[in-house]
C-alpha cells in the first residue's frame, strides 16, 4: 500500500499512446511517481518502446502487483473488460482507463460483477482538468445556488456526462434522453501527426438533451474535431438558481440589487520575468484559489494534469477507501452514453430508469 512520502509506484498493462502517457509523467515527476515495470501481451512487438523507456517487463499481472503499489490498466476498448473482469477476481488493485465498458453487452458483463470489483478505479480525467476542478470548486461553495442546467461541449460521449452528473450532482441512470446527429462542413485539420489539406471535410455533430427526475437538465453538445481543430472551440454553461458560470466568467446574485461578476484566472508559473517553470501554479476567482496544482515544477499539459491527478486519487482511495470515480460510477456514465446513442439512431426519445442501484 502507498504511503504519502513515497513516490507512488505503479505498474502499467498496455503499450499504446495512452500507457506511454503515464510514462511520460513518471519520468518528469520521478518525486511523486514511478513505474515499477509493464505486462505486455507481445513483447518483442514493442522493443523499440520497452528500451525507450527502460521498462521491465513482467509475465503476469500478478507478479507485477506484488511490486507495485497498484497497476494501471491502458489497453484497447475491446480488450479492457475482459482484463478488468480477471484482475478483480485476483483482487489487484487496479485504476482502469476509459471506457469501462465499450458496448451495451459489457455494460451487463461488469455491472453484474461490480460486488467483487471493489478494488478498481476508473481513471476518468475530464472532472480532474484544472478549470473543470474549479468549477466544481466555486459549485461546492454554494454561491450558484441549486444548480438546475448545465451545458457541456468539452468532449463526447461517457466523458461529457461524468461533467454534467457531477455538476448537477446527479446520481443513477435514470433519465429521458432526446438526441440527434448532424453533419456540418469544416475545413480539413491536422489529426495525430497528419498535416491538414485546404480543403473542405464533414465532420458530425452530437447534440443530446438529458432531463433527470430531479427535475435538472442539461444539454450534450461535441463534434470530434474540438479534440484537434482549432476552428472547434470548447463551452460550459453551467446554471444555478443564484447564477451562472459560462466558460470562465461567473456572475451572481450579490442581493435583490447588485449583481457580482467575476472571472476564473489562470496563474501561471515562467512568464516574462518569472524563472519559474512553465507551467499552471492555480486558478483564482473572487480572491479565493479554486485550484492548486499539486504539480507545480513540471510543464504539464491540462490533460497530464488530470491524468497525474488520477494517479493521486487512486493512491488515496487505497490508504482512506474513498473513492474518487468508482467502476460503478464510470458504469452509470457509459450506460447514459449508449443511451445517447440509442436516440440518435431511434429519433426518439429514450427513457431510463435506475441500474446500477437495483444490485
């Protein structure tokens, strides 16, 4: 088990470019994490990345676990639930990459095996990016009121709505989806290494409005090409019964006369004069930090940020039993997400009711 002034020690089941992710902040955060070696199913594949990266490779999950602190599984979609299924049986504590569940049929598979998963994370970094932390900061301290609707294009699917459950602090599956896909012309991107024509491409967009029993709603806005495109920017609209956060501007109701407006800034280290490092120290509204980065010495991306952030959370779920985004959790997003799915395809309105709870 971690302790909290060691660096936490991990181990790694995959090779892709997500697993060489969780590399990358080991070498740059060496103080706080380190990799205890990697399950590769096909080593010699993969020899150019296991010398690149100094990495020890292990036979088994189990042999890995018992030199770890926990292991973190980053495999392909259609490879995870079956791993995920036999390292809980194993009893390995495990902080699993998204999705939990890449089809309605292994949706079922883990949500009937969620009583002997009480050892795995799911490592859903969209809440844990540095200006969606401080949203759910300012939220926590009340000064929205009841949050009844919210607005989320920041990314698709399963991430989407783990921002839109939190925020409206909606629990369960149950819900009323209305959904369509549309098709909008854009200009061609660069996408993963591969330069960008000047010419005109498709590119598809899924609009989804969600309605809970609450009462609260929220709308599911993303096109792909937000991931990558510049022309495709992100939005947040988050509304309370005492005001709104939209993107990074916040107004409030201050009395039945004054209004307040604010705005969420972003410090960051290594500017002009600064010989600090390059990188994001907190972000700041109304005279109170709402985030603090736990890494502040290394220039980290957002996303390293909320992947590093994981690795944290999932050390302390280990030391307290407090979990930060639980299997069941990620299970709730994944089922709202094929329901996102299912009225897309059907035009029709999709209504759900409470799963995960029936256990």
């Amino acid at each position: 088990m971690p302790t909290t002034n060691q660096p936490i020690r991990f181990g790694l089941i995959g090779s892709g470019w997500r697993a060489e992710m969780y590399l990358k902040l080991a070498q740059m955060l060496p103080q706080q994490f380190q990799v205890s070696g990697a399950v590769i199913r096909n080593p010699a594949k993969y020899q150019q990345l296991i010398g690149r990266w100094s990495l020890k490779v292990y036979s088994s999950a189990g042999q890995l676990a018992a030199d770890s602190d926990f292991l973190v599984l980053a495999v392909s979609k259609t490879a995870a639930a079956d791993l995920l299924l036999e390292l809980a049986d194993l009893q390995i504590p495990v902080l699993a990459e998204t999705p939990a569940a890449a089809s309605p049929a292994e949706y079922e598979r883990l949500r009937a095996s969620l009583t002997r998963a009480s050892l795995i994370q799911v490592a859903e970094q969209y809440p844990l990016l540095p200006h969606h932390q401080a949203r759910t900061a300012y939220i926590g301290e009340g000064q929205l009121g009841r949050i009844g609707h919210v607005q989320v294009s920041v990314a698709h699917g399963y991430h989407g709505i783990s921002l839109i459950r939190r925020w409206l602090s909606v629990n369960g599956t149950a819900c009323e989806i209305t959904a369509r896909r549309l098709e909008l012309p854009i200009m061609d991107f660069p996408y993963r290494g591969r330069a960008a024509e000047d010419s005109l491409t498709t590119e598809q967009q899924d609009i989804a409005i969600m309605v809970f029993p609450s009462g609260q709603s929220a709308v599911l806005d993303f096109t792909r090409s937000q991931y990558f495109s510049p022309l495709r920017r992100n939005r947040v609209l988050i509304r309370g019964s005492h005001g709104e956060i939209r993107d990074n501007e916040i107004s409030r109701r201050l009395s039945a006369e004054e209004t307040g407006y604010a705005e969420i800034l972003r410090i960051q280290g290594g500017q002009e004069g600064s010989l600090d490092s390059l990188a994001l120290r907190e972000l700041r509204a109304e005279g109170q930090c709402l985030f603090r980065n736990p890494f502040p010495a290394a220039p980290l991306s957002d996303e390293e940020i909320g992947i590093g952030q994981a690795l944290l959370n999932m050390s302390g779920f280990l030391r307290t039993g407090i979990s930060s985004y639980s299997l069941a959790e990620a299970l709730t997003d994944a089922r709202l997400s094929f329901a996102v799915d299912e009225a897309i395809c059907s035009g029709g309105k999709i209504t759900l009711q409470d799963e995960i709870s029936l256990l």
